[in-house]
C-alpha cells in the first residue's frame, strides 16, 4: 500500500494548530524533522507537512502505477 505521513497535523507532532503557531521557528523545525524521521522509519513512502500538502503525492503515486511500479 502507498502511505502518506502527516507530520506537522499528525499524531507525531500532536499540538493544534494554536499550539503549533506558538512555537518558536527552530522548536517547529525540530519537531518537523523528528515527525518526518518516525514516520519514514515506521514505512510512510511519503511525508507531508498537513493534508493540504497530500495531492502531489497523489499525482507521483499515479505516475509510478503507471511505470508499472508497486508499493
């Protein structure tokens, strides 16, 4: 199965939105970084910051089924 990871507006980070925006710049980079890192290492083909960042990763699953390639 192709899996996308939510890292910013998922479980990884786990702050709303509020609570994300607070932060301080190099605190959002470090928690960015961590989210990507988990969830690459628990088998996410793909990391995006929100849900508003998935539909490219749609386009590039589509292009890769169509080469022929399987998750």
């Amino acid at each position: 199965m192709w899996t996308i990871g939510l890292a910013v507006s998922g479980n990884e980070v786990g702050l709303s939105l509020k609570d994300w925006n607070a932060l301080p710049d190099p605190e959002k980079q470090a928690r960015r970084q961590r989210a990507y890192e988990r969830l690459r290492m628990s088998g996410a083909r793909y990391v995006v910051d929100t849900i508003a960042d998935v539909l490219p990763c749609f386009d590039e699953v589509e292009a890769r089924l169509a080469r022929g390639e399987k998750p």
